[in-house]
C-alpha cells in the first residue's frame, strides 16, 4: 500500500498542510514541537481511525478552531485508489470517517484493510511498561491481519462492560449479592464464550509470530541473542477451546466473591500478560537499554513482515523521532531494513541522523517542517 497524499486542516499546528509523498522513504525534517509528529498522527487517523498515541480525538483540534478535518489517497498493491476522510467536530464531539465517500459500517471495520506499523518513543512502553501496554501491542496486530478476532474483542468488551456495571452496582451496594449474582449468570457464559475464543487467537498468533521475531533479530545484527515470547492467559492455553473453558469458569466462580467487593471482572483476556524473554531472562528485570530498544525494533520489524504476508498488502512503516535514541549500530541496521521495505514514513529533528544515501532515491522525499509550515526539499 501507498500513501499518495495527505491534506491536515485545523489539525494540531497544522492549518492547511497538504503533502504528495513518495513511494519510498518519505523522511520529515524538523525541530521538536514543529508538526512531524503531527502528519504521522493523521495518517494513522487515515489507517486506524484514530491517534496512534492519543487518548482523545479533541487533542488533535487546533486551537481555536471548531474542528479538525484529514483527508489522503491510499492505493493498493494491485493499483486501486481509495479517498478516505476523517473530521472531527469539537461542539458535538462527533467524528465522521469516510471511504470514498461512504461511512463504514462500523469504525472496527477499518482495521487492516490499510495496514500500519509504527514504531514511536511511545511504544517503549511494550518492552518497559505494564500488561496492559503488551496486550495493546497485540491486540493490533492481531486485529489488523484477522477481521474475526475484531469482532470477538468487540462483542467481549460488551460483555464486560455489561457485566462490569453489575459488578459496580454490587460494589456500591445498590443490589444485593444475590440479586447480582443471578444477573451475572447470562453474562458469565457470553464472558467464557468469547473469552475463551480470544484466548484461542491469541495462543495461534504467538505461535506463529515467533519465528518472525526471531528473523528480525538476525537482520537486526542480534542473532547471538534469543528472544522469546510468552502469552500467559490466566485461564490457560495449551490444552484447547474445552480446557480454557472449564479453567474460566472455574476462575470466574472462585473470584465471584472479590468481584463483588471490588466492582470489576478479575478474569478474562483483559488481564492476560505477555512475557518477553531475552536469552531465558525476563527482558524488563534483566535487559539493558539497548536490548530493550533492539527487543522493540525486532517486534516492530516482526509485526511489518507478518502483516504483509497475512493481509496481503504492504504495510506503511512509521517511525517517529527512533534513530535520535539508537547507537550509530543499531541506527544504521534499521535504516539498511528501512531501505528494503516498501514506503516509510521518518521523522528527526536533524539530518546528520542520516548517512549520506540511506534514505535515497528516486522515490523518496524530504520534507522540511516548521510551525505547521512545509516545503518539500
């Protein structure tokens, strides 16, 4: 997939930006605070219907102004165009997203039909950070190659929210246990259901990204180091769809009790951890630095192969402000991947970041950013 053009109007200190990119690496000069970041940030509203690092749709609205409004023209591998739009109204907090002219019929609908990666000092959090940052990090991925696990993760977080507000009521002793207790019944088995299904996916998914990890290690120049990665589902894994059951209905009837004194679920994917090990260390008790950084990069470069083998097209490669955070090492591994893949996105603050000819070519552009302002190199 290509991204042929972007328009940014009232977006972030972008008020009228539009940009015809390259086919290849597409490289955005600029110093911090300037609106790099910003471009990138409109093409993931383009790909996944939202920030790929902020919570709310309102950040992006220039300020000052009632809304902001990202246009772009995508083409696929096999030549057809596409015209998607995203506006976001501030008054009325209403988002539109458009496919040549028509809405989807759900905003989960989008996901993998125009694949992104992107690799950002905000996914330190993957290697460095909590649970819920790894099960992000999965979640999309799976989400952008497989359009049935979109609508499982769906269906499950109406089936959580649902019983979580049970769960609530209880808590604040609006209901009492019992009562609470048979109005959870319904929602328990649809809880397992699709619980265990996602469970399942998950379980599938480690089993086959593995050896794309372990590939981008070896390209990476990191070959002597081992990496390995463990889904760790609280109701088990291993022993198929009718052994996750009975574990997660086990589970579900032995935490009954602390759910209701708490107000939430304490069971389910939604609280499952991913283990990253590095030469049979735990990466986030024992990895230095750099190991968490090349650990990053390889699950970055694991997530774009795997994707443009499973959804058949391209993806698009972000990378936000990296190669200021590498050694002249490891800068130079990724900009020589970087090189090989189909059409990039770079930004930094400097150009001596880059070596004279990484990121040449016919069908790669500069472009230099200031206050919102652009101009093509």
């Amino acid at each position: 997939m290509n991204i042929v053009s972007v328009e940014l109007r009232c977006f972030r200190n972008h008020c009228a930006t539009s940009i015809a990119f390259g086919a290849a690496a597409n490289t955005l000069l600029g110093e911090n605070g300037q609106g790099k970041t910003n471009v990138l940030e409109a093409i993931s509203f383009l790909c996944l219907t939202k920030s790929f690092f902020a919570k709310s749709d309102s950040v992006a609205v220039q300020q000052g102004t009632p809304g902001f409004e990202v246009s772009g023209t995508f083409q696929s591998d096999i030549g057809s165009r596409f015209n998607v739009r995203t506006t976001y109204d501030l008054a009325t907090a209403g988002k539109l997203y458009e496919i040549d002219g028509k809405p989807p019929a759900t905003y989960a609908s989008v996901i993998g039909r125009f694949p992104i990666v992107v690799l950002s000092p905000e996914n330190s959090s993957i290697t460095f950070g909590m649970p819920v940052d790894r099960r992000r990090f999965l979640d999309l991925v799976i989400s952008q190659s497989s359009a049935s696990y979109v609508e499982e993760m769906v269906e499950y977080k109406r089936v959580l929210r649902q019983r979580n507000a049970i769960l609530s009521e209880a808590a604040r002793k609006t209901i009492t246990a019992p009562h609470a207790e048979a109005m959870l019944e319904p929602w328990n088995e649809s809880l397992i259901v699709h619980g265990t299904r996602l469970i399942q996916k998950r379980s599938e998914f480690f089993s086959a990204f593995a050896p794309y990890v372990e590939n981008a290690y070896t390209t990476l120049g990191a070959g002597s180091e081992h990496p390995v990665l463990t889904y760790l589902p609280q109701a088990g894994a291993a022993d198929g769809a009718d052994a996750i059951t009975a574990k997660f209905r086990e589970m579900l009837s032995a935490k009954l009790r602390d759910e209701l004194r708490v107000g939430t679920t304490l069971v389910g994917p939604q609280r499952d951890e991913i283990q990253f090990l590095l030469n049979e260390l735990p990466l986030r008790q024992h990895a230095s630095q750099g190991q968490h950084k090349t650990f990053l990069i390889a699950l970055k470069v694991a997530e774009f192969f795997y994707l443009k083998e499973r959804v058949r097209e391209v993806p698009v490669f972000l990378l936000d402000d990296v190669f200021s955070e590498l050694d002249d090492h490891r800068a130079r591994k990724l900009l020589g991947l970087v090189s090989t893949l189909g059409q990039t996105f770079i930004t930094t603050t400097a150009a001596h970041v880059f070596g004279e000819g990484d990121v040449a070519g016919e069908n790669a552009k500069t472009f230099y950013i200031h206050n919102g302002a652009l101009r093509a190199s």
